[in-house]
C-alpha cells in the first residue's frame, strides 16, 4: 500500500529520528508542494523531501477517486505508527496563504515551538 510507502520512504532519512515526523503535502495533478518536519524536542526541523517522495505522493492521489480528490494530506508517525489525514478543495479557505496554513498544522501538531528552516541556498533534501 502506498501509505507504508510514504513511511519508508520517511524512514531513510537517518540524519534524524523517524518519530514525531510530520509530512504535510498539496497536491494536484502533477505538482507536489511537500514539506516534512521533525519534532526535536525544542524546536521543529524543516526537511526538504525526495524525488522518491514526491512521486509517491502523485501516485497516491492519482488513485483517488476523480470526482472527489484530495488538496493536502498530513501525515504524522508518532508512537510507532503512523495517522494519516486528507483535506478537500471545499474545506480549504482559498484566500488563506498555503505557507500560513502549512504553519498552522505543524503548530496543531507540535505546539509552539520555532520552527528551523535551512538557508535558501541549501542542498539538504535527505539523501537515498
């Protein structure tokens, strides 16, 4: 199944721990805006995803049904497991900026904490 998937794919990342991992991602048909974060306690890391990720995520989509396809999907591992959860082009506010509402749910997740984005110029996608 194409949700084990997206957890395996998170799980290469060995530069930091698989648990209390959040990957929150837009898509449509063939754009992917994805980002994951790692809760480290007292604050919360950007990681930039993979190629591997990103195709994943457009095949699990693509096999939505058409007629009542997904916007977002939030994907947190936490205790061990993972919970999965999709949002709907109705129940998004189209005037709401999507960095703003990315925020919002990394916040609904891991409270309050600073999140660390890494300099514009870098290359830190987690490496396969």
């Amino acid at each position: 199944m194409l949700l084990n998937t997206i957890g395996q794919i998170l799980a290469q990342d060995r530069d930091y721990p698989l648990e209390n991992t959040l990957l929150h991602a837009e898509v449509d048909f063939n754009m992917v805006g994805s980002s994951i974060f790692k809760d480290l306690g007292n604050h919360i890391l950007f990681r930039d995803p993979n190629t591997e990720l990103t195709y994943a995520l457009l095949d699990l989509w693509a096999l939505s049904d058409p007629g009542k396809r997904w916007s977002e999907i939030e994907y947190l591992i936490r205790n061990g497991r993972f919970a999965v959860s999709f949002t709907y082009p109705e129940d998004l506010d189209p005037g709401e900026d999507p960095g703003d509402r990315r925020d919002r749910v990394v916040r609904r997740h891991f409270g309050e904490k600073p999140i660390h984005y890494p300099p514009p110029d870098h290359e830190d996608a987690f490496d396969l």
